[in-house]
C-alpha cells in the first residue's frame, strides 16, 4: 500500500492512502493511527480516520507543518509493516421490520427475496467500523451483501427514532440519537447507544459490529434492562 501526506490548513495533516472503501486499507490507517497516538508527540492533538484517510491535528504553535510530516514518517512507515491491532467485535441486538423497521419490505423488494431473506443477509457478517461522525456516537459501517445494498431515501425523513437501523447503498449503521435522516430503516436496536453524561461510545472506530435478530418481547426485556442500568453491552471473544 501507498501514502501520501498534505497539508490541510495550517494545523492538520491528511494521510490519504486511495480514493475507495476497502477494509484492509482502513484498517491500516487505524493501525497507523494507534501508532501516532502511542508515540505522544507534543504537538499532535488526536487523529481522525475517515474511509481512505487519516487526519492528524498539531498545535500549530509548537510546530510547522514540515515538522509535522518529518515527525509522522517513520511512524508510518512502522505502521505500515506492523501486524494490524486486533478487533473488539459487539454483539447488537435488533428488532427487524414492523414499527422498527418502516423501510424492511421495500428493501426486500428491492432485492427480491422475502423480509426474512433480507434479515439473514443483514445478520450475516460482521461491520466494520470505517469512523465515527454525523452524529455522536454514530458509526459509518460496511459492507452489506450486494442484493441488499438500496440507495437511501429521495427524500429523509424529519426524525428517525434513536436506535434506529438502517442501510444507504453499501453502508450501515444505527441512529444513536433521533435525528433527520435518509437511510432505509430496517430495524430497531433497543440499546442505548450515546448518553450525553458518557459521551463517550462504548463501540469505536475499528471495531467490528455483528447485528443479532430478537423479537419484539426480547427488544421489550433488553430495553427494560437498559433503563434499570443493569445491561451491560456484550462483546464477542
């Protein structure tokens, strides 16, 4: 794999490696970015991963862009070669179709197969998280099976409920908070996925997300259990 860095502005830094979603690319800029982080350079402030790049923010009162660069190259040069951190996958539990998922038959239509087809497919691998952004707590993931892979809404919707679990094109994810939005909601996770006094998500960029079907009395229970603060979110060995 090949990289380049530019500048952005006069306090950032881009590591671009290519213009497309791949997994294994994405996987190496976290890589990359664990090893910037790891290093505690004085001036870097946090990294910031996109599909194909990485953004390193400096204070630019403790150095120049030039200084920068120099710094970061033989880090990433050393990440480049490093074997990749390993993944923390989480367990989502999901309630597909009905009032959770207003969206599930046009996506079956879409894709010919029945709703139940669409669930099987939906729940038959793992995400991974490319990064975070849009809305806190909300995780840019990918990729679904082709068949299923329907371009998001003409027109979005007001307010999507929070926990909300949708698809745009090759993507998916959840609505961490109710909000606007134009992705095709198939389901519903009863998780509390962003609380405003722990703004700080449980799931991170990186990490893998594997979606589990429930039925609406086990959405009932897990949402009860969210609200007594007796769930704990559950990771997969």
């Amino acid at each position: 794999m090949d990289y380049r860095m530019i500048p952005v502005g006069d306090q950032a830094v881009a590591i671009e490696m290519g213009t497309t979603i791949d997994p294994a690319v994405n996987q190496r800029l976290q890589t990359i970015g664990q090893a910037v982080l790891a290093a505690h350079l004085p001036m870097v402030k946090t990294v910031i991963p996109g599909y194909a790049t990485l953004t390193v923010t400096f204070n630019g009162q403790m150095a120049t862009t030039e200084m920068v660069m120099k710094k970061l190259t033989p880090l990433i040069d050393a990440a480049m070669q490093a074997k990749l951190a390993p993944h923390q996958t989480w367990l989502i539990p999901v309630c597909y179709g009905g009032e959770f998922g207003p969206d599930l038959a046009d996506v079956a239509a879409f894709a010919k197969c029945s709703a139940e087809e669409v669930i099987a497919k939906h729940t038959s691998r793992d995400y991974l998280i490319y990064f975070m952004g849009f809305l806190p707590g909300f995780a840019y993931m990918g990729s679904v099976v082709d068949e299923i892979a329907m371009p998001r809404l003409a027109e979005p919707r007001l307010e999507i409920p929070a926990g909300s679990v949708g698809i745009a094109g090759a993507q998916t994810g959840f609505y961490p908070v109710a909000s606007p939005g134009g992705w095709r909601i198939i389901g519903q996770t009863p998780l509390k996925l962003y609380d405003p006094a722990h703004p700080q998500s449980f799931y991170h960029a990186g990490d893998l997300i594997r979606f589990q079907a429930v039925s609406a009395a086990e959405f009932a229970t897990i949402k009860q259990a969210v609200a007594a603060g007796t769930y704990q979110p559950k990771g997969v060995a």
